[in-house]
C-alpha cells in the first residue's frame, strides 16, 4: 500500500493537480509521504505534498489530454516540414 486513499484522490497512472504550483501530471507513486507526479509529455518527475493533491474531473483529464496531442501533433508538424 503507498498511503493513497483511492476514495479521495487520483490512483497510480491518473491525472492529477498539482494545487500547488497549478500543473497537472501522472501520478507515478509516492516516497516519504509525498506524490510524485511526471508531466504528461514526459520529463522529470516532481514531489507533491498531499494536501496539494487533486484530483482532476473527466473533463479537464480530456481537456489535459487533448492539449498534449496538439501539442505533439504541432511538433511532428514542424519536424517534418523541416526535412
């Protein structure tokens, strides 16, 4: 068990709000009492401190989601335009 009430917050691999520093990652797991949260395209994770917890509605998890897509999507663009 890592401490995670399921009831009240996001589980391992969802989204989640960072309330803190207002930014939404995927919830990898927790060590010493804090989350860690990776950002949704990759790169380092980050701790969060339980009370910082969110947990993110179906429509900003799609929103998030979607947002990175785009995202990707534009960069691919940009690469291949490059060639």
């Amino acid at each position: 068990m890592d401490g995670h009430d399921e009831a009240s917050g996001p589980g391992i691999g969802e989204l989640a709000r960072d309330t803190a520093k207002n930014k939404v990652g995927v919830l990898m797991g927790s060590v010493g009492g804090r989350y860690l949260l990776r950002p949704l395209n990759g790169g380092c994770e980050w701790e969060v401190e339980p009370g910082a917890m969110g947990r993110l509605t179906a429509s900003e998890a799609l929103t998030e989601r979607t947002r990175i897509e785009n995202e990707r999507s534009r960069v691919a663009g940009a690469l291949k335009a490059g060639q």
